[in-house]
C-alpha cells in the first residue's frame, strides 16, 4: 500500500454530524440529505440524537449486506463472509431474545436475504478478482476540510485502483430501483462528497462511483417453513435470477458537476450553520417539511411533531450512542 494510502486509512476520527466541532460544522451524506428532507427530521436524529426504540429492518438488513460484502472484499472468500454474518446475527439475537411475531417474522427474513445473496452475487461478478485490486473496504474519513468552517465525514464503503485512479464503491440494499431515482444520482451530494473529500483531504482523486445495488427478495417464509429451508430457497431465487436482484449503475463526475454540487452544498452548509447559532426555538428553527412526512412510508418522527416531547412519546425512542455513516 502506497505512503498516501496508508496515510488516508489512518486519519479517523469521531466528529457527530451537524454539530459544531472547533467552529466547524461537520456534514456527512446522510446528515445532508436528512437536513434537506426535513430540518426538524434532522434536529431529532442529529442534534438531538433520537432513535425509535422499534427495530428498523430496513437498517439491520442493510448493515448485515455491507458486513458480509466487507469482510468478502476484504478476504476475497464467501465462508469468511458468511461466519461473519452468521456471528452478527446470532450477536443480534441474543440482544434480542424476545420478539413478537412480526419482528420474527422479519428476523427470517433478514437472515434469509443476507444469507442467501451473497453466494449467488459472487458467481455473477466472479470477474471482479481479476480486474479489481481492492485498496481497502469501509475507508472512515472525518474532519476532512471540505470549505471553510466546514468538515465532512462519512465512510466509503469499498475503494478499487484503477487506471485513472480511485473508483469509489457504494453498496446500497433496496427493495425496488427505479428509473427516476437512478437519474438522480449524479445530483446526489453523496456522488460529489467522496470525490471532493478525496481530492481536498487526501491528494486521490476518484473519478467515478459505482453503485452497487442489491434487490431484497419479493418472496416470504411459508407458513411452518423451517428458517433452514427458506434460507436455501433465498439463496436459489438469488442464484436462478441474479440479473433481477444485482445491478450496478456508474456515475462519473464531471468538473461542471463537482463545482454545481458544490455549490449547493454550500447554501446547505451555511443554513445548517445559522440554524445551529439561532437563539430562538430550535423547533422553530428546524421547521417542518410536511411534503415529507409520508415521501418514504411513514417518518419515524412523526409522534414528535404530531404529540411533542410527552413522556409517552419520549418511551417511544432512545438516545443514539453512535453513528452509522454512509
């Protein structure tokens, strides 16, 4: 590993997103898009660090894919992928020994998707061991300078060398892709934050991201079907249709995109920072976005905004002790 790469791993760090740090405010892709959604959405998650106390599959299932696709590239080996999740899901267990019938019901079936994709996704990028020399997976950057008074954080989930320098790889789990949300990519502040970090912070450029998605499975445990056995019907599903469930979409960042996205950012940045100084009400502050309450199901703070900070509803969330960045 070159001097700069190794240099670049070793700079971590542990700033919270949309906080103040030093007089910096510190951005990360999923603060960003959160305070673009909805700003109160952000001041309960960011500032205010609450999650809901009702387990988030989306989440589990999701952190459960990008483990077992760090340790494959990490090892290049499927059995070291699949201990791996197997010890994360029996830990998950064990943490939670008594779920009622629904969450069991989407514990299966969290164990059944991540169990079974990954043998299938290997065969169908079975290329990538010859063409991809894997610089490192689950790269941490924090506190990277990103524009004055402003740092970024986040994690890039896999970064490959090639020819004209680092190709960014972002893993994302989703139940359908559409053509609408693929279009909108390159406009993402995430497909212009990694190239950005890298070029400001670390001297690597990266040229393009590749988004890898991977589709969760439409089909459900049958009534007394052992979890064995729908772990192996997954994993066949995966393996006879691999072309509906695996696809890659390639955004390449242009200067002129980089220097629009940047600019946004910008005014995100500098709202975010007045927000923050504000000595007014932080619930005034953080106004409400109503268009976005219901844009992707239910938002999860929607008692808080409807009830307020009720001690009936407080019972329904816990403090954070921790950030998972993207």
């Amino acid at each position: 590993m070159t001097t700069r790469l190794q240099t670049m791993l070793e700079r971590l760090g542990s700033k919270k997103s949309g906080t103040m740090s030093a007089g910096n405010l510190v951005v990360s892709p999923s603060w960003i898009d959160y305070f673009c959604a909805c700003k109160r959405k952000a001041y309960w998650k960011y500032n205010r660090r609450l999650v809901p106390r009702k387990i988030a599959w989306n989440l589990v299932i999701g952190t459960w894919a990008h483990l077992a696709l760090e340790v494959y590239y990490r090892d290049w080996d499927i059995d070291s992928a699949l201990q791996a999740v197997r010890a994360a899901i029996k830990e998950f267990r064990c943490q939670h020994p008594h779920l009622d019938v629904y969450d069991e019901n989407q514990f299966h079936l969290a164990s059944a998707i991540v169990l079974g994709f990954l043998t299938a996704y290997a065969q169908y990028y079975c290329w990538e061991q010859e063409k991809w020399w894997v610089v490192a997976t689950e790269v941490k950057f924090d506190g990277m300078r990103l524009m004055p008074r402003v740092q970024a954080k986040g994690r890039v989930d896999l970064l490959v060398e090639g020819p004209r320098g680092l190709v960014a790889v972002e893993h994302k789990t989703r139940s359908m892709i559409t053509g609408g949300y693929l279009q909108a990519l390159p406009m993402a502040y995430q497909s212009a934050l990694y190239p950005i970090a890298a070029e400001r912070k670390f001297d690597l450029p990266v040229h393009k991201i590749i988004y890898n998605f991977i589709r969760k499975p439409n089909i459900r445990q049958r009534k007394n079907e052992e979890p064995a056995d729908f772990i192996r019907r997954v994993r066949q599903d995966y393996s006879d249709r691999p072309q509906e469930y695996f696809y890659r979409e390639v955004v390449r960042m242009t200067g002129r995109r980089r220097r629009q996205t940047l600019d946004g950012l910008t005014q995100v940045c500098k709202e975010a920072r007045s927000k923050l100084r504000a000595t007014e009400d932080p619930l005034v502050a953080y106004y409400r976005e109503p268009t976005a309450c219901t844009m992707y199901g239910i938002c999860e703070y929607m008692p808080l905004c409807l009830r307020g900070e009720r001690s009936s509803v407080m019972a329904m969330y816990m403090t954070d002790k921790g950030e998972t960045e993207e």
